[in-house]
C-alpha cells in the first residue's frame, strides 16, 4: 500500500461523499429523483455559438496546443466588461482559465506558502478551502449569516489576522447564500485590502443571473480596486458553457503573472475552438443572457410561491442558481437532506459549505419550473 499525499485527507468533505453515495443508490434502486444538488446549467449554450463551435472543429489547425488564449479572446473579455459592467480594461488585464475553478484552485499555490493565511467566506464554495488545503495555507473563516446580510463585518477580521493574510475570498452572487454585495460594502471590502496588502478575489461566476431589475457589480465598478483585487469569471453560468471549460481572471498584469506562470506548467491552453466559441458569446447578442437571467428569475418565483404554499418561507435569492434554504427547526442540515432524498428530491445539505452552513439547505434551480413545483410538492412530506 502507498498512501497518498496528506493534503488529500482535507480535500473530501464526509457531507458530500455521504451524499453523493446515498443519491447513488436511490438511482441505483430505480426511484425517480429530482437532482437539484449541483449548480450545472440544464440548458444549452446560444444556437449561434454551437454553431461557431462545430465549425471550427471541423478546421484542420485547431487541434495545436493553444497554450495561450488568443487576442480575440482577451478583446472580447475586454468588450463584455464595458457592455455589460461599465469597466474599462485592457486586453493585458486578462488571464485565461480552463473555467474559473482552475484559476480558484490554482491562486493559493501561486501565491501561499505554507503558515500564510486566507480569508474566505463560511459558507462558501468550497474550492475556497480546498485551495488553500492544496497550498498548505492557514484559513480564516468569516461567517456570513442572515444577519449581516452575508457581508462579513470586515472590523471584526482579529489583527493578527489582517496582518498575516495574503488573499481574501469573496463570491456575490454568493454561491451557495444567493446574496448580492452592496456596493458600500465592496468599497469597504477594496479599502480593506489596500489597508493591510491584501490581495482580494472576487468570484463573479454568476454575473449575468441578478435578479428584480439590480445592477450587477463588478469589483472593478469600485475606484482603486485595481490596486488590490483581480475578480474571476466565466462562461459557465453566463452562457450554459460549464462543460466547455472556459472562464478568466482580470485585474492587474502583475497580480496574474504569479497564476499565469504556475498554469503555464500546468496545462497547454483550452482547447481553441472553444476560445472561438466563447468570442461568439462574449460579443454577441445580449438577448440571450436577458432571457437566461429571466428564466433562473422565474423559476425563483415558482419555487419560491411554492415552498410558501407548502409551508415553509425561505429567504428569497438576490441572484445566482441557488435558493439557501433555513430548514425546519426540527431538522439538521443532514436529516433534512436525508429526509428530502427519500421523498425524491435531492438538495445539498448547508453544511457541506462550512459550519455556518449548518441549519440551511442549497436548491439548485436547475430544473423547469414544472419539476420545481413538483420538488416542492414532495418536500411538503417532510416539512
Ligand atoms: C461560486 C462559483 N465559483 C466558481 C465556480 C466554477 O465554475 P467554472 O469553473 O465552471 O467557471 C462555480 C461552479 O459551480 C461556482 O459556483
């Protein structure tokens, strides 16, 4: 027997695996379930960029390693970030990644040695951790909870702390709380790190899903930011692209050299056809992205009214793919999530995100609206 490494011990958390085997064998068993567990996009990328797509995999010179993303690409980042978010960047301001999750589970180890510190946010996504796992970096969590509006009280981070720390990690739409940043807060959160050098991550996966008519705010809508943050984004969500593997990150050159020269190693560039078809996303017809960010909206309503009318009153999302979910009080995370599993629907207990995650359950919206009322209706059993 060979053991593997010891950073691996951190990097499965027991609530997922547990989870994941119990969904297995309720397949397994022939039930149908209704997976709303995880944060893939049920729906197709535009026709038009399909399209694109299948012709460039059909030329003879895409199949050279890309190692880099092309100019196209970065002008293309360049002109979705003034379209959509008012910011001016250049094409040198954008760092390509093979989805943002390449860029998030690669920062710590391009930047962290073993003692620095991280602040990352509990709940929280959890690549958050398991990069800093991965660097052999010390974590700091702070909690965000209904009552802060899941922004963190930035005074309350102990000095020793904010001395110590090299990154912070910060996520809205928050992934799995469904909560916007004010802008107030983000400017807080840009002071902060100018204040005590530190460099802060905003992960913006989910940009273009902000619902009731609010602005998304990039961290660079904030003056100064670019002395301070880089912010990761991606086609994912954006553009149901999440199997393409394509995303970025954007800020300061110097801040993305570090990452730039540890994924040089790592892997040759995506796959060009595919840095073809995020061009034809990026600077295509807006439409889609209103309709796309109207139908997760929508399904927010149905799911949201149904819940209700069963019983059972949850914080309504602010935006992304995800309800957060205040189980009854009779209930854990897990027996919850256990209890839901055997009335046919899946949902990924609260605490699998951290400890503050305890007491809530993540619901994707990732399926139509005519599933949701149906998984509302099942979990009126269990309430
Ligand atoms: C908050 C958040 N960030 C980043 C990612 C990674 O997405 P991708 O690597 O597909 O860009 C996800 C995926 O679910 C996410 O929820």
């Amino acid at each position: 027997m060979i053991n593997p490494s010891r950073r691996l011990d951190h990097l499965t958390t027991s609530v997922f695996s547990e989870m994941a085997e119990r969904k297995r064998e309720k397949i397994n068993q022939g039930n149908d379930m209704i997976d709303l567990s995880i944060g893939s996009p049920d729906q197709p990328p535009p026709l038009i960029v399909r399209k694109h797509f299948s012709n460039e995999v059909l030329q003879d010179h895409s199949y050279q390693y890309a190692i880099n993303s092309t100019q196209a690409f970065n002008e293309a980042v360049v002109y979705f970030y003034r379209e959509r978010y008012d910011v001016e960047i250049e094409p040198r301001d954008v760092l390509q990644l093979m989805g943002s999750q390449d860029g998030l589970a690669h920062i710590a180890l391009a930047y962290l040695d073993e003692g620095d510190v991280i602040i990352v946010p509990d709940p929280g996504y959890p690549i958050y951790s398991a990069c800093a796992h991965i660097a052999g970096a010390e974590l700091y969590y702070v909690s965000l909870t209904e009552e802060n509006q899941f922004m963190p009280d930035l005074e309350a981070i102990p000095a020793e702390i904010r001395d110590r720390a090299k990154l912070m990690i910060t996520n809205y739409p928050g992934n799995p709380t469904a909560a916007l940043a004010t802008k107030s807060y983000l400017e807080k959160l840009v002071q902060f790190g100018i204040n005590h050098n530190i460099l802060i991550l905003h992960d913006f996966a989910y940009s273009e899903l902000i619902f009731d008519n609010k602005k998304p705010l990039s961290i660079f809508s904030v003056p100064n930011a670019r002395k301070t943050a880089i912010e990761f984004n991606s086609l994912s969500k954006s553009f149901n692209m999440a199997g393409a593997r394509i995303g970025y990150v954007i800020g300061e050159p110097n801040f993305l050299k570090p990452l730039a020269v540890l994924k040089s190693h790592l892997d040759y560039g995506v796959f060009l056809p595919v840095q073809h078809a995020a061009v034809e996303a990026l600077t295509g017809d807006f439409t889609f992205l209103e309709e796309h960010c109207q139908t997760y909206q929508q399904r927010r309503n149905v799911f949201i009214n149904e819940l209700k009318e069963i019983g059972w009153s949850v914080r309504q999302p602010d935006g992304g793919m995800f309800v957060w979910a205040k189980v009854p009080s009779h209930h854990t995370s897990m027996s919850f999530s256990l209890a839901a599993l055997e009335a046919g629907v899946v949902v990924t207990p609260g605490n699998a995100f951290g400890n503050a995650g305890e007491g809530y359950v993540r619901i994707a919206l990732v399926q139509d609206e005519e599933k949701l009322r149906e998984a509302a209706q099942r979990l009126r059993e269990i309430l």
